[in-house]
C-alpha cells in the first residue's frame, strides 16, 4: 500500500514538475516572440517614416528611438503613427498600416505619408505568402522606393492614385513599374494599397490631424 501510495506521490510531482518547467518555457518565449514583433514593427514604422536610425542599433536604441519621435493613436479603431521633430512640436509624417489579399495569402505593410497628406514618404511591406522571386520581390527597395514623393492625388481624368504597368511603360508619375512575372501579385498591391490610401483620405485624415495637432 506505501509503496503504491509512494508511486502515485512520485508521478504526481514529477508531472508537476515539467508541467511547471513548460509553462515557465512558453511564457518566456511568448514574452520573446511578443518583444520581438513589437521591434519588428517600430522598425518599419520608422522605416517608412524615414527616421534616421544608426546602422548598427540595437533593439534598446531602437526601442528609444522610436519612443523619442513616434506617438500611436488610435483613430476610428486604427492605429497610427505620427512622427514628431526633435523638439516634439512640428508633425512630420504619419504611418498606418496597409495590406489584403495577396496572390498567395494576405500581404501586411505600412505606409507613410507627409504632414499635409499629399504624398508619399515610404512603403513597406513585412509579412506576406507571395512566391520567392516573384511576387516577394514587393520587398525589394527597387519596388517601394518607386512609391516615395508619389502624389496622393490622381492626375486628372484617372480614378486611381497610381497604377502599377509592366516595367518600363509608364508614362506618367503615378505609372510605376509593376513585378515582372508576378502579375497577380502587382495587381493585388494596386488594389489594396489605392484602396488603403484612398480611405485614409476621405475617412480618416481629418481626425488624424485634430488628434496629432492637439497631442504635439
């Protein structure tokens, strides 16, 4: 009977024992999975926002960089980001996300745009299901640097604030070169990101403004 009443003690401890040690694992590495997307984030954000970042910071620099120069709101259920001056007066930028249906799955991104909302500052995009080589070329900087000073307003007599063309094409400013081979890709960023911008415009500038002015 002890020894039986030994052996159920035994496994009950033990099973505690790892259940515990697990459990300790997984909150450490949620926490770390936690930090690590935040950083991810604020990398980009202040990519798009073009905030000078020294080459070789480390996530704490970055961390307070990023602390430094950038509030997020929340606005109509979304969250921006508004980038301030040094002396956290003059609004330089605002960043919001953008993304929808790729290819091959959902394409997420960030875009910035300038203090008066007329142009743009900077695009990228950080997680997507798009084929390497092709599609995923919508990483590449040849790609989004094409988008930076692009006018958010269309030129007269076209509905779309850009159009994606096959490369070498365009004619005018808003015709960027779209990804060669990746013709599904490129037509899901025209539509997503026209779409995204288009909204930030008529529904959501307005408010953004009045919250940024009064939080400088």
């Amino acid at each position: 009977m002890k020894k039986r009443l030994f052996s159920i003690v035994y496994m009950f401890l033990l099973t505690l024992a790892f259940t515990s040690l697990v459990t300790v694992v997984k909150v450490l590495s949620e926490e770390r999975i936690e930090t690590n997307q935040r950083v991810k984030l604020e990398r980009i954000v202040l990519k798009v926002l073009d905030v000078p970042v020294p080459a070789q910071a480390s996530d704490e620099k970055l961390r307070e960089i990023f602390r430094d120069r950038v509030k997020a709101i929340q606005v109509k259920a979304k969250t921006l980001y508004i980038h301030y001056d040094k002396n956290g007066r003059n609004i330089l930028g605002y960043a919001f996300p953008v993304g929808g249906p790729g290819f091959w799955g959902p394409v997420f991104g960030m875009v910035a745009v300038g203090p008066n909302a007329t142009k743009i500052l900077g695009l990228a995009f950080y997680r997507h299901s798009e084929t390497p080589g092709l599609g995923a070329r919508m990483t590449e900087d040849w790609f989004t640097k094409q988008f930076s000073g692009l006018s958010l307003y269309p030129i007269t007599g076209q509905k779309k604030i850009f159009y994606l063309k096959p490369e070498g094409t365009g004619k005018d400013p808003n015709e960027l070169d779209a990804i060669t081979g990746a013709t599904n890709t490129s037509a899901a960023i025209e539509s997503f990101l026209n779409r995204d911008l288009d909204q930030f415009l008529r529904e959501i500038w307005d408010s953004v403004r009045k919250e940024a002015e009064k939080n400088a």
